[in-house]
C-alpha cells in the first residue's frame, strides 16, 4: 500500500466511523464496536505510515488546487508523526472509556456524542499531516465545529453558554488573527508550505516577524496563552471522555502543535533567530505559566483545576519552542507526548470518581483513595509526571525544557521552570495525600467499572513507560528540522 494511500486512510478511516455510527444508531452495542475497531484500524495505518523508510523524507498527497500554487494537500514529517501516533493510540484508550463512561453515567445522544468524536479525530489526522497552512486552517476550523457538540453535549443551559464561549473564542481569535496571518505569509512569502528553514527567503523587517508572531501566538487559540484562554475552563463542562482526549490531547495539542509547526516550518531558526523578538513570546508564555497555575491552586472544582493545569502546561511547549535552540525544539515535542499521556490520567480519573462516587470537588476527596486505590495510584503517578518528578515522562521533558535555558543562558526561562514546578507540587499533591492520608467516614472499596479503570491504568503505566524507554520519542522528535 502506499504512503498516499495510507494517508487518505487517516481521514476516510473516522469519517467511514462516524457515518457507519450514525447508521448503526439503533443497535448501540454495534455502534460501539464499530468505534472500537474504527481507532483500532486508524492506529494501525498510522503505525505503518511510521514504519515506511520514507518517513524521515517527507511524502506528500495532494488533494486540490484552489488557486494556483496553493494546494489542500497532507505530508508526513516527524512532528506530525508525533501528533498522529498520539493521538490516533489515545483514541483507542479513550473508546474504551468512553463506552464505559456513557453507558454508566447513562448518558443521553450516544450516537451523536461518538459521530462527532469520530470527525474530530478525522479532523485531528488532518492538522497532523497538513502540509501547509491552507490545508491546516480548514482542518483546524474542522476540529473546532466538530468538537462544539461536544462541549455543549448535555444541552443545559451552562453547556450551552460555555459552547458559545468555545465558538466564540477559538473561532473569533482564527478569523480575525490566524487568517490574516496566514494571507499576511503568503504575501510576503509567495507560499504557506511548511518548509525546513522557513519560507521567508528575502529580508523581512524585525517589526513584522513580531507582528506575525504575535498573530499566530493568539489566532492559534487552541493553544490557550492567555488571554486567549477562557474556553478551556468553560469547556469542562462537557463530559469527561471530551475533556480527556479532546481537551487533554486533540484539540489543544493542534494547538501548542500548530505553533509549533509554524516555528519551525514557516519562520525556521535562522529568521527567529536574526529577528531577535522571541523574547516576547517567551514572556507571555512564561506569564501564561505561571498566572494559570496560580488560578489551579484555588480551584475546588477538580475538572477546573485540571483545565487550569492544562493552560500553564500548554505553555511549556511555547516557551519551549520560542527558546530557539535545537534541544529546547526536542523539549517542546517531548512535553506534546508527556502531556498527554499524563493529562489524559488524570481526566480519566476525575471522570471515575465522578461515576462511582458522584464526586466532583477536591474538598470531598478526603480518603478517595482507600475506596478507589487503583484510580487514585494511577492519578499519583500523573501528578507527578505534571510536576517533573523521575520515574515520569515528564521529567524527561522538563529536562531537556532546563537544558534549552542553560544552553541559550536564560534566567528567565529557568525561573519560570522552577517556580512553576513548586505550583505544580503544590495543586497536585494535597490531592494525592488528603486521598490516602486523610480519613473518611467511608472506605469501602468501590473502584468504576473496569472499561474506566483499565485505561486509567494503561495511560499511567504509559507515563512511567516513556520514562524508561524514552528511545524512539526522542529519535523521532530529533527528525524535526529545525
């Protein structure tokens, strides 16, 4: 099979899903299977579009051609391989859960709610293998109106009002900043491809590359630097299987994902570099980090202070980027992966104390983990993968995070990092010891059902996993040419 063909799978596969879903509406144990081997199918065409040798030298399908010379086209790269393996491998855990999460939390519009999942995963595969920011833009657009049912999935009034502030925000900040951007590059450019090196071969003013920096930074505001930030929380609201893959992987990794991917392959180290306006960005990264945390610490709510972590963890991946330094590069990929895999434990654990003991607040965790040892263990180890503590992937992130601002000397950067860390500790691991250390009136062992349980599991040993055989994460990352 080729590659071509293995990458027009990557969007047919979940749009095949969700129309088969959508038909299958009637018999939900049918339509449920048809998910499971949906992500399982897409997962493993994605795993042979890694496995091809021409992986390292781009291969390219394009689709169309609006206008001369701009084409809606797919290309695999490593840092979109990255994004891809993530996400198309969480989807599976996520299925499971989410199966089990719907049917015992009895939820309503299943078949809707798992449509929809399914078109946003297309559109996810689509942002990873863009090839340029046409194909980009429409994908990502794609991904925020599929995701809207999402969010406003139980049709209340709050969930409502927070799907006008998702909609709001995300699409607002991309047709007023990350639209204009893009024509901006095309104009000065004469392209959108994403290109090692960057595409800008003739001079362009340091005023501009800030210019445009800052229109991406804030048109692309799935990545939630703040103050482009307010949908993540209002966001939660939507049931947790969403908040965990689609708010704890997809839809803000397109994000941090998406800046990335403009760093390196539309300006490229050698325009960032000479232009010298970087460390605006990383001040409002390094803002973003450290005011987001702060905000978690006082947040009761537990899905909240989860969102709130997520805004400043976000932020590594662009204070990372923006530190323009090869290592730093590696850490921004690094923290994509450990991210994800920590965040999404977490959320899976929220949503299991909420099925098996109705519990929401962080108040009413005292001795959860005597009743739910399982979840709460797997929950401690992403903890401390979000703080950087060995043996977690986010360590390793974090590590190659200080060795980027030692390398390039930025106090700032290793001030930001250190801070951040002890605000991490300290809005994660009250939890953890009021959980176990802390009595309850009840102690009965009451974990949720096993298809909640058994992915919490399986995410938190992938967070240990990436750890000890950090290996082929690193190799890939270290494919991104920057």
């Amino acid at each position: 099979m080729s590659m071509q063909t293995l990458l027009l799978l990557t969007l047919a596969l979940p749009l095949l899903g969700a129309a088969l879903i959508l038909l299958t509406a009637s018999r939900p144990k049918l339509r449920d299977s048809i998910t499971l081997v949906i992500s399982v199918l897409l997962f493993l065409v994605v795993f042979l579009i890694y496995q091809e040798p021409d992986t390292v030298h781009p291969a390219r399908l394009d689709l169309f051609e609006p206008l001369p010379g701009l084409r809606f086209a797919l290309e695999v790269e490593a840092l979109g391989m990255l994004f891809a393996l993530i996400a198309s491998f969480l989807w599976i855990i996520t299925s499971v859960y989410a199966i089990g999460y719907m049917r015992s939390n009895q939820e309503s519009n299943q078949t809707r709610f798992f449509s929809c999942f399914a078109v946003a995963i297309a559109a996810t595969m689509g942002v990873a293998f863009s090839a340029n920011l046409f194909s980009l833009f429409l994908f990502y657009e794609v991904l925020t109106l599929s995701t809207y049912p999402l969010v406003a999935h139980s049709q209340s009034d709050l969930a409502r009002r927070a799907g006008r502030v998702y909609l709001g925000i995300l699409l607002g900040a991309s047709f007023a900043l990350f639209l204009p951007a893009i024509v901006w590059t095309w104009v000065l450019a004469g392209q959108v491809d994403f290109t090692p090196g960057g595409v800008f071969d003739v001079p362009v003013s340091n005023s501009v590359i800030l210019a445009l920096l800052l229109l991406y930074l804030f048109g692309i505001g799935k990545a939630a630097v703040m103050p482009f930030h307010a949908w993540l929380p209002a966001a939660m609201v939507a049931p947790t299987p969403v908040s965990a893959l689609l708010h704890a992987v997809a839809v803000v990794k397109a994000g941090v994902f998406s800046i990335v991917k403009v760093a390196v392959y539309i300006f490229g180290e050698e325009t960032l570099s000479a232009a010298g306006v970087t460390d605006w960005i990383v001040y409002l990264a390094g803002f973003t980090i450290i005011t987001a945390s702060l905000i978690a610490l006082y947040q009761d709510n537990l899905k909240k202070r989860l969102a709130y972590s997520t805004i400043s963890q976000l932020s590594y991946v662009v204070i990372a980027t923006f530190l323009i330094a090869p290592v730093s590069i590696l850490a921004a990929a690094l923290h994509i992966a450990a991210h994800a895999f920590g965040k999404i434990t977490l959320f899976f654990a929220a949503g299991a104390i909420y099925t098996a003991h109705h519990k929401t607040e962080v108040s009413q965790l005292d001795g959860i983990g005597r009743q739910m040892p399982l979840t709460m263990i797997a929950f401690a180890i992403a903890s401390l993968s979000m703080i950087g503590v060995p043996p977690t992937a986010g360590f390793i992130s974090k590590w190659y995070l200080l060795n980027g601002a030692f390398e390039m000397q930025s106090y700032f950067v290793i001030a930001i990092i250190v801070t951040s860390t002890l605000l991490n500790a300290a809005y994660f691991l009250p939890i953890v010891y009021a959980a176990f250390f802390k009595s309850s009136a009840d102690t009965e062992f009451h974990e949720a059902p096993w298809t909640l349980v058994l992915p919490i599991l399986m995410t938190a040993f992938a967070c240990l996993l990436v750890f000890f055989f950090p290996d082929r994460l690193i190799h890939l990352t270290q494919l991104i040419a920057f």
